[in-house]
C-alpha cells in the first residue's frame, strides 16, 4: 500500500528536508500535499522529479483529502493549532515542534530507544527535541544495561538548528553583516543561549533536553542538567554527555555495546586520531559516538562525545523513520 503524506512547513528548513528524505528512503508516497503560510502559496517544490504546488495551510485545503500522515514543522503555534485538525480528519501527525512533546497524551518517540511508545497514540506523536534525540540514541544501550543515574549535558549547536534565518545568520554573518535571527553575531563567536530564558536561569532548550529525556528514558527521577551553546557551525550537534551510571562496567563492554547498536556509528580511536565531528555527520542519519573515556571524578562514570545532523536525525529523518515503524510494525 500506498500512503497520502502532507507536509506542514514544506517551504523550511525541516519541511525541506521531510520531502529529500521521504525521496531518499523510498518512503512509499501515492500523494504528496505541501503546506506553507500564505506567502508560500502556489510555489513548486521538486519530488521525484515531479513539481507539487505549496497549498496555504487552511482547513478547507485539508478536509476534502484523506492524508495517512502529516509531518509538521512550522513553529509551535502552527502545530497547537492544526495539529487537531489532521488528526480529526484521521491522519496520523509527526510534529517537530515542542507544543505537544510534553503533553501526558502524546507518545515523545525516538525509534532506536521507545518505539513501543508509538503504540498508544491518538492521532499525535511527537518528535523529540534535536538534541535530546541524539543524546537519548547515545544513553539507550547504556541505560539498559546498566542504569543511567545521573547526565550532564554541554552542547555545540548548529546554526541550521534555528531555522533558515539562523543558517543566513552566519552564512552573511562571514560577509559582516548584522544579526537578524540570533541576539548577537553568531560568526565568529559561540552564544550560550538558544531559545528563551526560563525563571530558573535554564534556557529552554536546555530544559527541554532535561524533561524530555526523563519522558523518553521512562524515568522521572532521572537527574539530568544541561548548557546548550550555538556555535558557527551550519549542520551537525555536538553534545559532550557526563554520565553517571547504576552499576560498574568495563570500557570494553562500552565500546562493544555501541558497536552492536543499529543507528549509531562507534567512531574512537584516538591512537589514529578519529573521533566524530559534524562533518563527518553532515547528510547522515546515524548518530556518532566516540571519546569515549573513564570519568576518574565519580563512581561509575564515563564521558563520550556524540554528534549527529541536527536537521536529518535531529528532526526529519526521525519523524520519517516513526512513519516507516508504524506502517511496517503497527499492521
Ligand atoms: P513560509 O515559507 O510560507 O513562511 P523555518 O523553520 O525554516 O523558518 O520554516 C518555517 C516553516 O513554517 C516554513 O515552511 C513557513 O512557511 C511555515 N510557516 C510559517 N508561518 C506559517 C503559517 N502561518 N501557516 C503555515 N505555515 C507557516
């Protein structure tokens, strides 16, 4: 069988992404239906050699088809809003945004790590924050063997992250230009900051990385924090993960366990000086692993370094990859 997809955001930076990816893993397509503001209305997107004109996102345009998926990201708003609408008219969403991730109702999905969560939605599923998804590939393999008890996250965060106005940002940035998205330059210089302030003094990224983790781990009492830090990099997150777990393990069952693990590419040997980088996660949808390393400072504690792109795994790749499980696994 077939599958009616429509896209909600296809004229950004995510939505963009949705319609090379769905192309690229063969995703089995009958009908394409693109969605953007206004602005977008009646421009042409390419899939598989074939044009499609974007439609203005308005229920009408959406009750007289039937759509088996929506894959959105056009912002928070967007989502709380027409979320409901798809879901009435019986498709299943994959929302990128953070408007629904924490809701009791809405399954929070990583394949790799919670597919079973899939199971119970009804009508929404939502796509973790990039961060968080390739952080929690990473810590999976290790929380089930051995408890994860305790995670400090410190991030490296690309531009491409905040949308195209943040990838212009540094990309005319370089030409010397001011910034229009980020608070500050972002060429040349690193922000610790994404999203907004919250009262506790924790950027909301960075409190979206401690909840949502505890969410897709199953585990509320985890004790996470994080700093979240945009650097001027166009694709690809870094994340330097401190993690503390349960009980005792050996470097060598470590390395073993993330050379087993599907979705993750072990990249460490620094004898050989290899160890990820964005570059080399740029255009993939693995998550890579390495610095892998003892932290002498606590009981049971290990370092790694994990990078991913942010825009494939990060977002569009894992909403593509919940849609292939619920087709092949949810019959
Ligand atoms: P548009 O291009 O018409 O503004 P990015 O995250 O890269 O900035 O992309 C945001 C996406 O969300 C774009 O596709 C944008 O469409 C879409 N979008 C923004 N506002 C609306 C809206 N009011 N209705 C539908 N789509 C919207």
């Amino acid at each position: 069988m077939n599958y009616n997809v429509a896209i909600v955001g296809a004229t950004g930076m995510v939505g963009r992404k949705f319609i090379e990816v769905l192309e690229e893993r063969n995703f089995p397509v009958e009908n394409l239906y693109l969605f953007a503001s206004k602005r977008s209305a009646g421009s042409k997107i390419l899939f598989s050699g074939k044009e499609f004109e974007v439609e203005e996102l308005i229920e009408d345009n959406i009750k007289n088809k039937t759509i088996h998926f929506a894959l959105f990201s056009a912002g928070g708003d967007i989502s709380l809003e027409y979320a409901p609408v798809f879901a009435k008219y019986n498709a299943v969403v994959i929302d990128n945004s953070s408007a629904w991730r924490m809701n009791p109702e809405v399954p929070l999905v990583v394949p790799e790590v919670n597919p079973e969560d899939i199971k119970w939605n009804k009508g929404i599923i939502a796509n973790p924050n990039c961060s968080t998804i390739q952080a929690v590939v990473a810590l999976k393999p290790l929380h089930d063997k051995y408890g994860v008890k305790r995670i400090i996250y410190s991030t490296y965060q690309a531009v491409s992250g905040a949308g195209m106005k943040g990838y212009s940002d540094l990309e005319e940035g370089l030409k010397g230009a001011a910034p229009k998205k980020f608070t500050y330059p972002i060429a040349n210089n690193i922000l610790p900051h994404i999203d907004v302030f919250t009262e506790n003094g924790y950027t909301k990224e960075e409190m979206k990385m401690i909840l949502e983790t505890r969410k897709i781990l199953h585990d509320d009492s985890l004790k996470v924090t994080a700093t979240t830090v945009r650097v001027p990099v166009y694709y690809g997150h870094s994340e330097s993960i401190n993690v503390e777990l349960k009980r005792e393990f050996s470097l060598e069952d470590i390395f073993q366990l993330y050379k087993n693990f599907k979705g993750i590419v072990l990249k460490d040997d620094v004898a050989n000086l290899q160890y990820p980088m964005p570059i080399d996660a740029a255009g993939k949808d693995e998550v890579f692993v390495g610095r892998i390393r003892r932290d002498f400072s606590t009981d049971n504690g290990l370092n790694l370094w994990v990078v991913a792109d942010n825009i494939r795994k990060g977002a569009a790749s894992n909403a593509v990859q919940i849609a292939e499980y619920i087709i092949n696994e949810c019959k």
